[in-house]
C-alpha cells in the first residue's frame, strides 16, 4: 500500500479504492486464470490456420471439437471418461513439480500400475470383488509409486537428471509390458492383440449410476483435492515447497530432503499407477499395448497448463478430455487424421511456456503500487 | 539357410553392423545437442525433432524423387524447430527443458499428422556404398553395405572437436556455454549465439531423422523413432559434451540397439522385447556411473541448466 491509494481514498471515495483493492488481493489469481486463457485461445487460432492451410474450414473444426467435447451429454461422459486418467497423470508431474523436479514419465508409471494391479487381479481370483479391487489399487499404486521414486532416487542419491531418467523408464517400462503381455502373462486366446487374462467382469469397477462415466472419474477427484489440501494446508507441504524454493534453506532448517523427495515421487508414481489401474478395471478388463494410450503425455500438458496446481488440474484435465474425445469426430466428419489432437496438444503446449514470460506484466492487473 | 555356414558368428556381426547403421541417428543428433549444450542450452524436443526430419525427408524424396534433396529438407525442417526452440527459450523466464518437451509432443505430432498420407508409398532411398566386395560371407557384406551420411557424421565429430579447440566460432559458443555474462562482456549477443547453436543442433537432429526413414529402417511409419532422440540426449551427458566421445558412445549404443534384431535372426527370440529396450537401459545404467550428486559432470558447460 502506498499514499497514492490512500490519497485516492480520500479523493474518489470508497469506489476506486475498493477497485485497487480487488486487484491488488485477486490480481495474480486473474493472472493464473487470465494468461493462459489467453494462450488456449491463441493455440486455437493458430491450430485453426493450420487447418484452414490443409483446406478445411477452421469454423467447421472449433464447431465440432466443442460438440465433440462438451456439444451433447453423450461427449460430456466421453469427455469426463478420458479426463479421469489424465487428473491422475497431470498429479505425477504436478507433486514433483512443487519440489523443483521435472518429472515427464507418467506414462510408464501408468503401464506399471496397470501390470501390478492386473497381476493382483489375477493373482487372486475367486476372492469376493471388493478384495480383489482394493489389491488393485494398492497394487497399482505401488507399483507406479515405486517406478517414479526409482527416479527420484537416481537424482538424489547419483544427481542423474530426473527429467532424461523417467523419460527413459518410460521405454523400459513399455519394453517390460511388451514382454509380460507376448511371454509370462500372455493369455493363450489372445490371438491378434498379445493380452494378459481378463480381469473377470465381476472385478471391474463399473460406473457412475446413472452414467457412463466409469468410477475413475471420482478417483481422480479425490486424488486431486488430497493432493492439493497436502500442499498447501498441511506441514508436509510446506516443507516440499520450501525445499523446492530453495533447497539449501530447507537443509538449514533441517528439513529431509530425500525423505520428501522420495515420498513426493511414491505419492506421483502412485497417482499415475491408479490411472493404469483404472484403465485396467474400467475400460480395457485386461492388459494389453493398448494401454499406451498417450496420457501420460498429455498429463504433463494439463500440469503446466494448471501451472501445477492440483485444483487447477481438474478443469484443465476436463477441458484436455475434451479436446482429446471430440479426435473421433473430427476424424469422421473433417477427414482430419488422428494425429490433428497431437499437433494441437503440441500448439498448445508452446503457447503456454511462452506465456509464462507474461505473468507481472500486465499494465492494468499490476494496480498501483 | 545361409545362416548355418557361419553360425552363432551371424549375432556378433549383425551386432557390428548394426552399430554402423543403427548408431548414424544416434550420431547425428549427439553431435547436434553437443553444440546446442555446449552454447549453454538443452533441447529435448530433439526427438520430435528427429521424427519431422523423417518424415520431411521421405516426403520430400518421393515427391522429387531424389533423396538427398530429402535430406537437405530434413535438416532445414530441423533448423526451424531449433529457431521454435531458440526463440521460445530467449523470452524471460521460460524454462529451456520444458520448451523441449513441448517441441517433443509437437513434433512427433506435427510429423503424424503430415506424414499420414506418406505411409503408403515408397520413396527414393539414400544409396549405400559397399565397402564388403572383397568378401564371400553375404552378412559381411551386408555389415559392409554403409551408408554415405554414416562417413559424415564420422567426419563431423573431429571437425567440431577441432572447431570447438580452435575456431572462432568455437570459442564464443564456449563461452556463451560457460559464461553468459563474460560473453555479453565481449559484446556478443549470448540469445543469437545460442539460437544458431540449436539451429545448428536441430539441423543435424533432422538430418539423423532423414537417415530413419531414407535408409535404415528405409521407410515412414509412426513407430519409427521409440526415443532415439531422448537417449542421444542422453548420450551427450554421458560423452562428456565431446565431439569425439559422441562418436565412440553412439557406435556403442547402435550395437546394443542391433542385439535385439540380431538374436531374433538367429532364433532367439524370448526377450526380443527387453533387448530391444538395451539402449535405454544402458543409457540410465551409465547416467547413474557418470553422474554423481557431490559435484556437476566433469566437462560440463557451467550455464548449462541440467547439471546445475
């Protein structure tokens, strides 16, 4: 606060006084809201040229991403299906991200968790659904847990770069899912497609009554109203985002740096190795390549688009379901190949990193200081 | 079966020759992030990078029918992402790693989608010199059969290595690399010398990709780099930041990426999966030798935000 607030006070009364107030108590939060909004809307036009250079009408391409998306209560349970996957990944680059760490191997974490949760399916047949789902979780929990923390480890313990290791565990995981689902694990009767055995139905999660949307979406929700209510409202938290400030302040007030390193990477992995199991109990009932789907890709998306807030990640993740879910329509109905979701994913991406040179620069948000 | 005559010799051979051929992509990107690095900048988005330079490539070579032309499209397609890169980067605090990871899923992407309608013809390959006539053994010769871009990135290596040590050009991308604030001292500009220095990098990266898809495999299909970029990236850790290095290390790495193919021609095939992974379990194996959390990375340039 300045005297030139107060003077305007004195002079305008209680109105403009009321206005610099808002802005100077809300104004970073319109930041957050407002920038990359702004950068969505500008991928979308340039993806929209990009569309109209392959001779389509970019008019006819936003019409049906948004019908595709969110246009009927068929593509909003599309939509919230593919979002389910993608909060839990965006949380795997998301937890890390608060201690300065660039983790980029949700995926693999993902293909873990679902070989650990389907084995623990398949390990225990014939005991009641409930049991075997609970072991799934858990089992596919650790299994992505362990996999990040196996990165976290490596820069803790040996300084190798966490962003190039998880990279990497994402080809090797995807190597050993090769391997299990055509040798150990493979389901003789899988003939075309190399599969493990199914699940068994009894054990799927199913959906939402009422719904399509399967109970993964609900996962997702918890996982990232915890993880938010863990950073920032609970001392564990705190101590991840000192140490992510500065980590040698955090050493001074000797706080464990392994010892948060090591959890916050368990606490991601597991994020990522639930959307595995979800993919495994609710929509594929086994494991198969197909589990390589590309959401661990797209969930760092959604996490810098968040700017790795956990909250933020639910619209974000919702509004990437969407983008993702209308592919099909757009494939269908404007001959545009699969592949137009990852280039736009990609636009989107670059927008939204050089937007961050934009935060505090905003004449009118800055108010009067 | 011809294999019979020479036996369990085909897997240390195929092995040889496919750390020619299968080592050329790795080579040529190495060599590409060694400059970029060594100007005080990563790029990830390298292997985005590698997959449009294959997909360029081939698409330029069916439509000319000449594929070196698809080559030189590689690489110029290379340079663009590398100015993308640069031109990001140079805007206040953005972050050089996560624009890379960006430049990644755009990439691959970007090639997807424009490379749809090219999965279907065949373009013009790049020709191959046979350097193995003098012998009766045809996977000799087949070892042999190398290619024209694999003896340039062969020669790449010591030029920069003696144009890192002497040249000009040399000198300002060190420094830039090891100082930002000595280079603007000396009135260089460090943006515009990183810039070309992706550039650079990513036109090498191109040509890389240009060698996937025009020779070895020899044909465009979306499977056709699985993290070849990311793990030259990698390699350049591991290198040291040194031209010459690049070279031995990439040798190495084709010939551990060969050892899958080459127990599957001889009948080996359980694990053909994990031994196609060797690349990238070497590469973290090494990374968790070389690194070490006590100190940064011998030879590592100072500016470089990875090992700080």
């Amino acid at each position: 606060m300045t005297t030139d607030a107060v003077e305007s006070v004195d002079a305008a009364g209680v109105v403009p006084a009321a206005d610099v107030g808002f802005l100077q108590r809300y104004g970073a939060t319109i930041e957050y809201i407002l920038i990359p909004g702004a950068a969505l809307v500008g991928a979308l036009a340039v993806f929209g040229a990009f569309i109209a250079i392959y001779g389509k009408n970019p008019l006819d391409l936003y019409f049906y991403m948004y019908y595709g998306a969110f246009g009927t209560w068929f593509s909003w349970q599309n939509t919230l299906t593919r979002a389910a996957p993608l909060i839990l990944t965006a949380l795997c680059t998301a937890l890390p991200a608060q201690l300065g760490m660039v983790i980029i191997g949700g995926e693999g974490a993902l293909l873990i968790g679902a070989l650990t949760a389907t084995s623990a399916a398949l390990a225990l047949q014939g005991a009641a659904p409930i049991v075997v789902q609970v072991a799934m979780v858990i089992a596919g929990v650790i299994g992505g847990g362990l996999w990040i923390t196996l990165s976290g480890a490596l820069r803790q313990y040996r300084g190798v770069n966490e962003t190039i290791s998880s990279l990497l565990l994402v080809y090797i995981a995807l190597a050993i899912l090769n391997h299990l689902v055509e040798g150990p694990m493979r389901d003789p009767a899988s003939l075309n497609k190399p599969s493990t055995r199914e699940i068994g139905a009894a054990n799927m999660i199913g959906s939402i009554p009422g719904t399509e949307v399967h109970w993964g979406l609900v996962f997702g929700l918890v996982a990232a109203v915890a993880a938010y209510v863990l950073i920032y409202h609970t001392t564990f938290g705190f101590a991840a985002r000192v140490a992510g400030g500065n980590i040698r302040a955090a050493k001074i007030v000797g706080l464990s740096v392994s010892k948060l390193i090591l959890t916050v990477c368990f606490l991601a992995g597991g994020c990522a190795g639930l959307a595995g199991m979800i993919e495994v109990a609710a929509v594929q009932g086994r494991t198969n390549a197909n589990l390589a789907a590309g959401y661990g890709f797209t969930g760092i998306l959604v996490a810098f688009l968040a700017r790795q807030n956990p909250l933020a990640i639910i619209p974000v993740a919702i509004l990437l379901g969407g983008i993702s879910a209308s592919g099909g329509l757009l494939q269908r109905r404007l001959g545009l190949p699969d592949a137009s979701v990852l280039v736009l994913q990609g636009i989107i991406f670059v927008f939204v990193l050089a937007s961050d040179a934009l935060y505090g620069r905003i004449g009118f948000l800055k108010g009067k200081s | 079966m011809a294999d019979a005559s020479i036996g369990l010799w085909t897997v240390p051979l195929a092995v040889f020759g496919g750390a020619i051929r299968v080592s050329t992509p790795f080579l040529f990107v190495s060599l590409g992030e060694c400059i970029t690095e060594r100007s005080g900048r990563i790029n990830l988005g390298l292997e985005g990078t590698l997959v449009m330079g294959a997909m360029s490539a081939y698409g330029i070579s069916y439509l000319s029918g000449s594929p070196w032309l698809g080559v030189l499209a590689a690489g110029v397609t290379g340079a663009m992402f590398g100015a993308l890169h640069a031109g990001i980067c140079s805007l206040p605090r953005v972050n050089d790693i996560a624009v890379g990871i960006a430049l990644m899923l755009l990439g691959t992407g970007l090639a997807f989608f424009l490379g749809k309608p090219l999965i279907e013809p065949t373009a013009a390959r790049l020709p191959a010199i046979d350097f193995g006539w003098w012998s009766d053994v045809p996977q000799l010769r087949a070892a042999l059969r190398i290619n024209v871009l694999f003896l340039i990135g062969v020669a790449i290596a010591p030029l920069l290595y003696w144009a890192f040590r002497t040249t000009r050009w040399g000198l300002l991308i060190r420094t830039a690399g090891e100082s930002a604030d000595a280079a603007r001292a000396m009135g260089h500009s460090v943006l515009l010398i990183r810039l070309r220095a992706t550039m650079v990098g990513g036109f090498l990266a191109g040509i890389g990709g240009s060698f996937l898809s025009l020779f070895y495999p020899g044909s465009w299909n979306e499977g056709l780099s699985s993290g070849q970029g990311i793990t030259a990236v990698a390699l350049v850790i591991f290198a040291r930041w040194d031209p010459m290095l690049c070279l031995w290390t990439s040798l190495a790495f084709g010939g551990a990426a060969a050892l899958g193919p080459a127990l599957q021609s001889v009948g080996i095939t359980s694990g053909y999966h994990l031994f196609n992974a060797a690349p990238y379990i070497l590469t973290l194996a090494i990374m968790i030798i070389t690194c070490s959390p006590k100190r940064t990375v011998t030879g590592a340039p100072a500016e470089l935000s990875i090992t700080r």
